[in-house]
C-alpha cells in the first residue's frame, strides 16, 4: 500500500475515532462542524469516515443534525456508493426521535421492492436492527424469495438480530449509555469456595 494511501487511510481512522468519542461526550458544540462536513457531496463519498460521523450526530442527540441526515436518507435509494452507512443513518435517525415517520416507513419499502436486491438486503439488514413486530411481514416476504437466495439468507440473519431475546439494544451497542453485561460463568465461579 502506497505511503500516501496509508496516511490518508489512519488520518480518517483518527477523525472517525474522534467523531465517536464527540457522539459519547453528547458535545453539542461539535454538531455545526459535524453537520458543515456531511453537508459536502464529496464528504458523502467518503465510505470510511462518513459512517462514523452519521453515528455521532445520534449520539449527540441534538436536533440540529437531523435535517442532513434526512437529506443523506433521502438520496441513498439513488446512490449505491452510500449503501455502506444505510444501517448508520438508519440508527442515527432514530436517536434523534425519526424512527416512526421517517426511518420506519422508508426501510419498509425499500426492503420490500425487488428491483435493487443490494439496497433491499442493506434495508433488511438496518430493519433487523432498529425493527419491531411491525416487521414481521417484511422478513416473512423477504425469506420466501426463492428467486434470490442471497435476499433470503439477509432476511433469516436480519431476523435473528431483531429476535433474539438474550443480544443486547443494538443502540445501546453504539452508544455505550445503559449496557450491562452479566456473565453466566461468572455466576457459577462466584459461588465456588476459595481456600
């Protein structure tokens, strides 16, 4: 791999860390910047640092930073370079409040239409994370697609993400806020004697 390359590559790595580590703090002063660089078409491009700013202005929870998200959403059905954060958008979103009127009703749709099996799986697969009940019918529709087989193995793994009973709030994975972790084997050890 060229130097430059390489460079550039750790130079998005470190802002993408850091644009985490602005979505933990909730530092609202960050969201003009945040919003100023995803605002850029050249920016939207960017399959590497991209993501992780679309998580931090969910994070961040300040409404400011929903209206360039909304845009992003609106114009990934028409970009298959974006696919790569469509669960990104599809999370942040919904920690900003948009899950029900906008988030919901678009995955819906995209997940069902056949004409792009590429934007349907990533559709399924954001539905399988932020999903509910309502989503049955989709993965039910998706999983008896016998004419694409890739479909419906997307919809069987999207399906296990938004059913299983013991995986913890995929939100509360991104954020890091309300995780708790119980450890069966530590249950079992703490109750062996040492001596």
């Amino acid at each position: 791999m060229p130097v430059e390359q390489t460079c550039t590559s750790s130079g998005a790595i470190f802002k993408a860390s850091a644009a985490i580590g602005l979505g933990l703090l909730k530092d609202t002063e960050a969201v003009p910047i945040i919003v100023n660089i995803l605002g850029d078409e050249k920016q939207q491009s960017d399959t590497l640092l991209t993501p992780y700013l679309i998580l931090s202005m969910g994070m961040i929870k300040d409404p400011r930073g929903a209206e360039v998200l909304q845009k992003l959403w609106e114009k990934l059905p028409e970009r298959s370079n974006t696919y790569s954060y469509h669960s990104n958008l599809a999370i942040a979103l919904t920690m900003l409040g948009k899950k029900k009127d906008i988030v919901m009703p678009a995955l819906i749709k995209q997940a069902s239409q056949t004409r792009d099996q590429l934007l349907r799986s990533y559709a399924l697969h954001s539905l399988g994370l932020i999903g509910d009940r309502e989503s049955a019918k989709v993965f039910l529709s998706a999983a008896s697609d016998k004419d694409n087989t890739f479909v419906m193995y997307t919809a069987m793994s999207a399906i296990g993400f938004l059913m299983e009973k013991n995986q913890l709030n995929p939100l509360n994975k991104v954020t890091g806020n309300l995780v708790d972790v119980s450890s069966v084997i530590m249950d079992h050890i703490g109750g062996i004697p040492v001596w």
